[in-house]
C-alpha cells in the first residue's frame, strides 16, 4: 500500500498519538499533531513520575508478546535517553505479584507462559520476608517476582518521542486554542476531511486519527464503549534516613493482590518519592452545561480545577493499605495527589480502527490503565491497523460493540457511589499523616 503523499493529523500528542505519528512517518505519511496543551500535556495521564512496565497479563498471548518486544526496546530506548538527557526512561527492577492468600488463575498462568528464567516464584511469608524485609509486616503468603519488569519514567519517556517527533520534521501544533478541537470537517458525502481547531483554523488532511486520551469519548461517538474514569494517585515523601527500604534496589514495583484490592506501589524515585495508586473502578465526572448533565464522563483535571486534590474516601482507603503494608510510612504527609484519567473500555482492550460509519475518521484510544508500557511499539500497531494489515493484534484491537450482557459495570453509570460530584475532596489537613513523624 503506496502512502508517498498521504496526509495525516493526529488530534493528541500523548502515548499514542505520538507513537503512531513517528512510524506513520516513517512509511512515508505526511504527519501533523495537535494538542491542546505543551506536550507532556500536564493533565495527560502518561505525564507522571513513573508507570509499570512487566510482560504479565495473566497468558494473553497478544499482550504478552507486545510487552516482550516492548521490553527490548525499553532497553534500546536507555541508551538515547541517558545519550540525550542523562536519564534512564526504564528501570528494570522487577515487579512482584503477590497474594494475602494462595496465588489466583492470573498469577499461575502469567508464571506458566512467561520464559521460565522470568520469574521466581515465593510459597510462603517467610519466603517473602526473606527475600525483602521491607514487607515482612504485610501479611503476604504468595507470589512471585516478574524479572523482565520495572517502572518507567513516563514523562521522560513523552519528551523523548516529542523530540523525535520534531527531528523528523511532523509538525506539532500545541495551545488552548490553536491544538484544541472544535469540530470536524465534513465532505458532501460525510467523509471526515480534517478538523477545525478553537481558533478557527481548518486542518485538513487525508485521515484523520483522534487519540485524545480520556477526552476521546467526548469527542468520538463511542457507541458507550468507553468512559473516561479518575484514579486516586498519591505520593509521599520518604525521610533520607529509611530511603534504603524503598530503593529499587531493596523493592521492586509491588502489586498487592492486585485483582482484589487493585493496590500497587513504586520504589522511590530520585526525590524520595513513593507513589501508591489503586486500579478499580474509579470515578466518574458528569460536567453541567447549559443546566443539563453531560452524557459522557470527562475528565476533571487540576487545569481545569486547580484546587482539586482527590476523593476523602480514597484517602481513607489509601491510609489501610499503607497501615497494613508500609506501616512505618503511615505518619507520613501525603506530599501530592492526583486523579489519572483512564480512557477506559468495557472489556479493558484497547480501539485501534477505522471508526465504523465514518469514512476518513480513525481511533486509536481505549488505553484502559495499562497502555503506557507499549509505548515503543504501539505506533507500528495502529499504522498496521491504519493500513488495514490483518493479524492476531489488529483484531484484537479493532472497533468492536459489545452486547448488553458483555457491557462491564463501570460504563454503565448505574452505580450513584463512584460519581465525583458525590465525593468530598480531602482538605489539605485531611491529607496529613496519622500523627507527626519522629522519623
């Protein structure tokens, strides 16, 4: 498939949009990218101090082969950045996945599939404890460690592909107003021909691919697919004198029995900081305008409202898992919070298609929590998609409707409890720790 002369613009300068923008470049496409913001986009959900990186996914074959190729270019990826910025984007200390009780299906059959010198497995606390003593007060009993696995430096790793982006010559428009979306463009016929940006600018281009994150459902007729959900992230402080204990030397990333609590915490970073996040359900956001209640859930960001910090219910649920796994940090001041805005699907994969009934018109979204590993490779994902190559992976991918019975609980908003506007967010003294520290 001849592409000489084609022309593209990417509405989102995040994981996808600029993965996809480079090798669409790269086969000869003529790239623009939009952005409402500098990229990082500050309230992007990639635009954090770290992600995890780990092959794991329970056996699924496409996602695991995906991270398996992934992993080596994260490891080609640390030559440039540390040549470039004196910075590792991967860190590859391992991840542990361990259980308050025996190891459940996902454990065993990521252990199974995985290359046997990937993991090692723990039978027992003891095990556990031995192995790192920082958690021999958790109440762990099972697990293993995925070698192959670690945290990444997400923003690192965003400014990497922005820089390269620029080198190659794809032209970047980013601003409230100039990379803002305002509509599409339209033929005669209905074809998508480009966008209109909020300064009034027309864009017009050959295929257009919106890869707007979390904002994607307010943008593109999901059919309800997806939602754009928020998730408590919270970072403390560790005191120099215990930062040993929770190096990425002493513990690794750590997901504690993630399918049950969906708790999982990182080893500092060169600040000193522990961040913890929750995977779960998250909250949904249903902005007023105009006295009605918008349809789809958006995200509720501190650029948009600066004095946010997150959920007091959360706060209270953070503190738990904290008591119970890192006790002698639970004195501690939480030092920043934040709501990441997933772009979550109805079964947790991702969209990378043509969009069904809208001829020029492309989506490449849906990174439901777990998208930033792939940065490396996702772009020749969606231009094999783009170009309509068939495999195990674009398939997967590909614009899907679920049944009612298929719909997963989140998307459908029944549930009035994880509605942001129903949940107090924490006072600045409602995140300070449970007495002052002596540490």
């Amino acid at each position: 498939m001849s592409t000489t002369g084609k022309s593209v613009l990417i509405l989102g300068g995040g994981c996808f949009g600029l993965s996809a923008g480079i090798e669409l470049k790269n086969r000869g496409w003529n790239v623009t990218i939009l952005d409402r913001q500098s990229i990082p986009a500050s309230d992007a959900a990639s635009t954090d101090i770290n992600k995890a990186f780990r092959p794991d996914y329970g056996g699924d074959e496409v996602y695991q082969s995906l991270c398996l190729k992934a992993h080596k270019r994260w490891r080609q990826w640390n030559e440039e950045t540390m040549a470039l910025y004196q910075e590792k984007v991967f860190h590859e200390c391992g991840a542990l996945f361990l259980c308050y009780d025996k190891m459940g299906d996902f454990e065993r059959n990521t252990i199974a599939t995985l290359p046997e010198d990937a993991t090692q497995t723990f039978k027992t606390s003891e095990e556990i404890a031995a192995a790192y003593p920082t958690l021999k007060d958790s109440g762990f009993k099972e697990g293993y460690l995925s070698k192959r696995a670690g945290w990444l430096n997400s923003k690192l790793g965003i400014q990497y592909l922005c820089d390269k982006a620029k080198k190659m010559g794809i032209k970047l428009v980013e601003g409230e107003t100039v990379g803002m979306f305002k509509h599409f463009l339209k033929d005669r016929m209905g074809n998508i021909k480009g966008l209109v940006t909020l300064d009034g600018t027309e864009h017009r281009a050959d295929l257009t691919i919106v890869a707007s994150g979390a904002w994607t459902p307010a943008i593109v007729d999901m059919k309800g697919m997806m939602q754009a959900t928020g998730h408590a992230v919270f970072q403390v402080n560790v005191p120099p004198a215990l930062r040993h204990k929770y190096s990425d030397t002493a513990l690794p990333v750590m997901f504690a029995d993630i399918l049950q609590s969906g708790y999982y915490s990182f080893p500092i970073n060169k600040d000193g900081n522990l961040k913890v996040a929750c995977h779960g359900q998250g909250y949904l956001n249903f902005p007023k305008t105009s006295n009605q209640e918008a349809s789809i859930s958006h995200p509720r960001t501190l650029v948009t409202s600066p004095e946010d910090t997150v959920p007091i219910d959360s706060v209270r649920k953070y503190r738990t898992f904290l008591r119970n796994t890192y006790p002698e940090l639970r004195h501690l001041n939480i030092a920043s919070t934040r709501l990441c805005w997933y772009t979550d699907s109805w079964d947790g994969n991702f969209y990378i298609d043509h969009v069904s009934g809208q001829p020029g018109l492309f989506v490449a979204t849906g990174g439901s929590g777990h998208g930033y590993k792939f940065l490396p490779v996702l772009g020749e994902v969606i231009a094999d998609a783009v170009e309509k190559k068939s495999s195990k992976i674009t398939d997967k991918f590909r614009w899907r409707i679920p049944s009612a019975s298929q719909t997963r609980d989140i998307l459908r908003c029944n549930d009035g409890s994880i509605m942001l506007d129903d949940h107090p967010m924490a006072t600045a003294k409602e995140l300070e720790g449970d007495k002052p520290s002596k540490l």
